[in-house]
C-alpha cells in the first residue's frame, strides 16, 4: 500500500485541510499520515476561530518517525499557517525525499483575486520557494498571479493561462497545474503544464455557478490520491476535476443548504467506482 504525508491544518469544524485529505486519500486506498501544522476550531471564514501554533511539534515528530525508518511514497502539503512554517515544511521534505516520493505541493492561500485574511504578500513569495522544490503544484489564478507577480485577471484566453503556467515553470517545479481555469463559457477546469515534455493539458467540464470552501483541499487530495493508485498525472486531475463538481452539485441540492464545506461524504463510493475504471 502507498503511503503519503500530508503536511495541514486540523480545522476541527470546516470541512477543509486534514478533515477532508484524511478521509478521501484513505477511501482511495492509500495510508495516509497526518502531520498537523496547528489546529483551529473552525476553518478561517468562520468569525472568532482558535488557532494553536503546533509547529514546534513538527520537528521531533518527523525525527521519530525517522528513527522509525518509514518511507514515504508523497509528501502532499495544504494550507500553511506561517512563513515559519514553510521553512520547516521544507526542511522536512529535502529530509524525507528519495528519488521515488512525490513532492505535491498546494500553495492554498486566495481565491478570487484576493489572499486569505492571515496572509500577504511576503507569506505569497515564500510558498513560491516551496512549488519550487515540489514535483506537482496545483495553484489557483489568484495563487498563481501572487507568486509569480503577475496581474489577476477575472476574464482571460489562453494565452493569459499559458504565460502564467509559463512563468510558474521558472518557481522550479517539474509539473504545474492551474485550477480553476474557465476557457469557454458555462465552463471550468484545469490547464497543466509538463515542463520536461513541453505539453500543454487542459480539461474543461460543467462550471456549476455556487462556491464552497474546501472544494481545493478535495481537488487535491483526490488528485494525489490517484496518482498514488498508478493513475497518470492527467487522468488524475480529470478525475479530481469531475469529483469536485459532482460533489458541490450534490451540495447545491441538499435542501439543508450547508455553507461551510461540501457533502464530500455523500459521494466517496462514487469516487471509488472512478477509480475503478482505471484498474
Ligand atoms: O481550505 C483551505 C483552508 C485550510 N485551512 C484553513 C483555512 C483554509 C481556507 O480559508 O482557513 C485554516
């Protein structure tokens, strides 16, 4: 069985981060180990949240566990409270790393043009230093356009999505994905970039006009979740791409109109029966 790290937050209430990589990765089949970076009581667009730093525990429990000598097949890391953070998270990647662990990397920190209300633009070009040792990124636009100090642009073609996957091949990372990329109306997807191929991919499928938080935490996840089951990198944002948008349509529908993450519980045997077809 494969084996990730998942370096996040524990938003206890939420729906986002390790709440939601844990139990996806794990209904995919891959043992998944948690190394929570602090935990809050709800995810940070909740009003009055707890926050307790837990970074100095990042440290010797990654020590223990290299006295334990345990391989991991990926080091999957999320939402990042502090610049500090980042350090450390990279410390424990060049230790943990051999030629066979893949290193993605989800630079979650805005939406919408705007970063998260803990962060700025200091806390941006440090996550860029982190996509640059990382095999997979999967940044947003507004990620993208933070990191790579770009214009944010709401309506763009495909040149505007070219140049940014472009300019985050120069971060360092080997493959780089955009989420959230709308290139004809009523629709939305994911454009990549192999930078050792020089290939371009793009998936569109049904843009579904409602938002929801954690919706990036379940894109990844399950993306990783299936390049771990042997899938390519391709087929893996395909199906992390359909899964997001099954699920928020299965959201959008559920008549006690959740608001503060997706009914992700609601459609994991769906997520299998995907995967199966890959077998
Ligand atoms: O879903 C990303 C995320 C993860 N963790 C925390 C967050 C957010 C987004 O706002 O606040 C604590």
């Amino acid at each position: 069985m494969k084996r990730i790290m998942t370096i996040q937050d524990i938003s206890c209430l939420g729906k986002c981060s390790l709440t939601v990589a844990l139990p996806l990765i794990s209904s995919m089949g891959v043992e998944t180990v948690i190394l929570p970076t602090a935990m809050l009581s709800t995810h940070t667009m909740f009003q009055g949240f707890t926050v307790k730093d837990l970074e100095d525990q990042m440290i010797p429990i990654t020590e223990h566990w290299k006295k334990e000598k345990v391989h991991f097949d990926a080091i999957y890391t999320g939402y990042l409270g502090t610049e500090k953070e980042i350090d450390t998270v990279k410390k424990i990647i060049e230790d943990f790393r051999t030629e066979n662990t893949v290193v993605f990397v989800d630079p979650a920190m805005g939406d919408n043009g705007r970063l998260y209300p803990a962060f700025d633009e200091n806390y941006a070009a440090k996550n860029a230093t982190l996509c640059g040792i990382a095999d997979i990124i999967v940044p947003n636009i507004t990620e993208a356009a933070f990191m790579t100090g770009s214009e944010y642009k709401e309506v763009y073609d495909i040149d505007y999505i070219k140049d940014l996957l472009k300019k985050l091949e120069l971060l360092g990372a080997k493959t780089v994905a955009l989420t959230g990329v709308s290139l004809e109306d009523g629709k939305t997807g994911v454009m990549g970039y192999d930078t050792f191929k020089q290939e371009y991919f793009l998936y569109q499928n049904t843009r579904i006009p409602t938002a929801y938080h954690g919706t990036g935490d379940i894109f990844s996840s399950v993306t990783i979740g299936a390049m771990m089951n042997g899938i390519s990198w391709k087929d893996s944002l395909k199906i992390a791409a359909d899964y997001t948008a099954h699920t928020i349509d299965i959201t959008r529908n559920n008549p006690a109109d959740p608001w503060y993450g997706v009914d992700f519980e609601a459609t994991i045997p769906d997520l299998i029966d995907e995967l199966k077809k890959y077998r």
